[in-house]
C-alpha cells in the first residue's frame, strides 16, 4: 500500500505534470505540494480536491479512496 508522500508524487508523475503545475491546477503553491511529497498533511477544500483528481486525471470517488486506504506516512 502506498504511502500518501508517495501517492502525491506518483500521480502526479503518472500525469506527467511538474510540481508546479499540479500546483496551479489546485489553487496552491507549487511549495505546497513540495511540503506534501516530503509528508505534510495534506489539507484541501472539497473543490481543490476534485481539481486534484482532475489534473491527475482520475474519479474524485477513486482518490478520496486512494487517500483514505494509504497509509499517513
């Protein structure tokens, strides 16, 4: 089971975007999403989720389950 460091950087690697692009696709900095990939919690208004899942191009209801069976670190 993935880890949720890795489970940021792995989408968004699959996805082909840069830090900074996944960044402005969700409305954060691309610091922001740096601070996630090294495991800081990850907090995101329902709306900055599904523009997560959009720029990484998967269902909103497969990476909220994603994020809720990975584990915290």
């Amino acid at each position: 089971m993935a880890t949720k460091v890795h489970l940021v950087r792995e989408l968004r690697e699959a996805a082909n975007l840069s830090q900074e692009q996944l960044a402005v696709a969700i409305g954060v900095s691309s610091g922001t999403v740096r601070t996630w990939e090294r495991g800081k919690e990850i907090f995101l208004s329902i709306p900055q989720w599904k523009s997560f899942a959009a720029a990484v191009k998967v269902e909103f209801d497969d990476l909220v389950t994603m994020f809720s069976d990975s584990k915290v670190a």
